[in-house]
C-alpha cells in the first residue's frame, strides 16, 4: 500500500509525498508466503507551481517469488486506490494520476517490460522475480544486497496539476501480488 498524499499552499503550490507502507500479497493456493515484495520505502516529491513539469516519483522494489523446481521468476501485479481510478482527493476535489510498473528494476536499467497499470486490472507474465537459488542465496528479499526489480511510477501530470485547487490531497496505492 502506497499512502499519497499532497499538501499545497496559495499560489498553487504543492508538495508530494508518497509513503510506503505495505502491500497486499495474494497466490493462486492460498500460501501468501510464496510471493513477497520489499523494499518498499517513503518518497517526497518536489514541490510544484504552475509552470514545472509533471511530478514523476519512482519506487524500486524487490520481487520475490518461491519457486524450488525450476526457473520461473513470472508474477502477476494488480494495482487499485482509494479512492478509486488513482486519484487523490481533498473532499470532492481530485487529482488523478498514471502508475506504470517496469519489470527491469535497478538490476536491469533500461530492461524490463514497462507496463501502464489500469485501475483493478492485473498485469500477468510480468518477469525478474528473485527465486530460491539467487545469491545471496535464500535472500528473499532485496535486504541481503540484491538490487530491486522492479519499479513502480506514480505520475502527475501538468494538466492534472494545473486543474487541481489548492489544499490537502491524500489517497492510497495498493499493489496485490500473485504468481502467475
């Protein structure tokens, strides 16, 4: 689950914030312990008036999923909010934005397969998963040194920045895996 948040002063001003806190992990037999993802970590984005780009802000992940016979290293991510359609809110006002997953992580800049998530709608055969036999070996996670591998972007654009009301705007990313 990533918290989003937003906080913006007069001349529109905004401030970003994009919190990690947990995520939702699900597999297809029902043990929840055969996928993981790590790495998750709290990301402050630049403060933006009118006239700045769009505020793109970047979380790399580590991918784990069990897998004792073999090499399959495939997953699947779905990514919902709250409040629905990836938006922010500040009671009726919104801000929407884009999440796009990239399947290359730091591990592979540049590689990858990057994909634009829609609201409740998984993404399969997504690839790069850590497995069992990877160095350092029973390292589930990217904590024993491994790099990230994947990468989830949050994106704001200008349109949807320039359209927003001053105020507080907070929301919720949460990202449900599954083996594929």
């Amino acid at each position: 689950m990533l918290a989003l948040s937003f906080v913006s002063t007069s001349a529109k001003r905004i401030s970003c914030l994009l919190l990690a806190a947990s995520v939702c992990l699900a597999s297809n037999d029902a043990s929840a312990d055969r996928v993981r993802i790590s790495n998750l970590s709290d990301m402050t984005g630049p403060s933006w008036i009118v006239g700045d780009p769009a505020i793109v802000m970047d979380v790399f992940v580590c991918i784990y999923r069990e897998n004792t016979t073999g090499s399959n290293r495939t997953y699947g991510i779905r990514g919902t909010s709250s409040p629905n359609n990836f938006r922010v809110t500040n009671g009726a006002q919104f801000i929407t934005y884009t999440v796009q997953w990239n399947d290359g992580g730091a591990a592979n800049p540049g590689g990858g397969t990057t994909a634009n998530m829609v609201h409740n709608t998984k993404l399969t055969n997504r690839q790069n998963a850590r497995i069992n036999t990877d160095l350092p070996v029973n390292s589930t996670d990217c904590n024993g040194g491994a790099s990230p591998t994947a990468r989830v972007r949050v994106t704001f654009s200008v349109a949807a920045m320039e359209a927003a009301r001053s105020g507080n705007y907070t929301g919720t990313l949460t990202l449900l895996l599954t083996l594929t």
